[in-house]
C-alpha cells in the first residue's frame, strides 16, 4: 500500500508547526505579564477578577494553523483511497476516512464499512478501532482526542470559521485571605481578551468592600474552535501529528 502522499502531507504539517510555534515562542518573550481588575459585586458578597489590556494574537496565525489542519486531514483520507486501492476496490466519492463521536446503534460502524468499500477487512476493522468512540466514554474525554480534534477543527476551518489562536492565562496565582475562606472560587483562564473574567469569590462569609486576591499569572496560545472554547496549547500541536503517523504506521502494516 502506497502511503506516500500521506507522510509528504504530515512532513508538510510539521513544517508549518514548527513555524508557528517560533512565531508564538517570539510573540510571548515580548508580551508584558497579564494585568487584572477587581471589582465588587453583591454588596461585597462577590468579587470578580478581569483581564484589561490585553494584547491580540496575530490573525496570520489561523492562516499557518489552517494549512497544518488541512494537511493532517486530508493525509488521512488518502490513506482510505490508497486502502480501496490495495484491497483491489474503486475509490468513489464515497471514500474518506471517517472520524465519529458516537456508535448509536452500530451507525458509526457501518459509516466507516461505507466509506471504504473494497479495502481489506484488516485495515476497515484498524480503522474502527481508532475511532473517538472506542476510547472516549465522555465529552470532557472527547475534547482531549486527538483524532477528533483534527477531524473538528477541520471542519470550522473548512466550512465556517477560520479557527484562531488566542491566549489563554497558565500558572495562574491568587491569594485567599483569612476573611475569605469558605468562600467559592471559580477559575476561567481561556480564551483571554480584554474583560475576560479570569477568577470569582462568591459567597463570601461576610461582605467585604475589598479582598487582596492579587492575581497574577503569564500569557499562553491555545487552539480554539471559537473565540469561547480553547482545546490545546499551542506548544503540543504535535500530538495530531503523532495521531496521524500512528494511524499512518497501522496502515502500511495491514496494506
């Protein structure tokens, strides 16, 4: 089985990894550190932390990000043409590799039977077994997959949304002082824009006009789908290639 085109595909991917991440490596050293805003909610009762100035990641970003997306992708699907091929099939419009969530009723099942029609048996059930819905038995699991987050943020790039780059708050730090204990604190680091909430003190004990939180934390990039959900830093893109290759690796051994 002729899996050129596809590892040409991934080494193209990593070409564009590489250079976006020395772009996000530059970008971050000159970013000055985080600053927050704290006002009282409540009658003292809530106390919010936000972000204010922050700087905007360049939109060429979604652009590199975009290319690296298509490239994983469709080095998978020509994988499942050169399947059809080996198994002595004839690929049709049909012939893709496909990526579910779910097996409701065994549909996921037949899909992936559909989709490569004249491949081996051997490489149909290898493609089954790297499905999301073998190994994700929830949505937070879900949203951690590698496979099904090429397949998704694919898709926004493709057909909705450019997929963008923004920052996110990591090793985040606050205080909780002595009057404040008992109280809930709810973190929200990513994405990060100017007002974003960052942190929230609610029920406090008794209401206080100030709470010294004294928040501080440093800038990161993150992959998001949207401008409300971020998925994966930036600095582990390299966990689709792996993806890919694995998947690559499989087929090569069964074709």
């Amino acid at each position: 089985m002729d899996v050129t085109g596809a590892r040409l595909k991934v080494e193209r991917a990593q070409h564009h990894i590489a250079d976006l991440q020395e772009q996000v490596s530059t970008w971050l050293a000159a970013a000055s550190e985080p600053q927050f805003t704290q006002e009282v909610l409540d009658g003292g009762l809530t106390h919010v932390v936000r972000l204010v100035h922050a700087p905007e990641t360049p939109v060429g970003w979604s652009l590199i990000l975009g290319d690296v997306l298509h490239n994983l992708r469709s080095a998978l699907d020509l994988l499942a043409w050169q399947a059809v091929l080996a198994g002595g099939g004839t690929p049709t419009k049909h012939t893709k590799f496909p990526v579910h969530d779910h097996n409701k009723d065994k549909s996921a099942d037949k899909s992936v039977t559909v989709a490569l029609k004249g491949a081996s048996s051997d490489l149909v059930e290898a493609i089954r077994r790297f499905q999301p819905y073998n190994r994700c038995p929830t949505r937070e699991v879900l949203r951690g997959d590698a496979l099904w987050l090429l397949h998704r943020l694919n898709i926004e790039d493709k057909h909705h949304l450019l997929v963008v780059c923004p920052m996110v708050i990591r090793d985040m730090s606050h205080n909780v002082p002595v009057e404040a204990v008992g109280c809930t604190v709810t973190v929200n680091l990513q994405p990060a824009y100017d007002g974003s909430e960052v942190l929230r003190y609610t029920n406090l004990p008794t209401p206080l006009e100030a709470v010294a939180i004294d928040p501080a934390g440093e800038f990161d990039v993150w992959v998001s789908e949207t401008d409300d959900t971020a998925y994966i830093e930036v600095s582990r893109l390299e966990i689709l290639v792996v993806q890919v290759t694995a998947v690559i690796d499989a087929f090569e051994r069964h074709g």
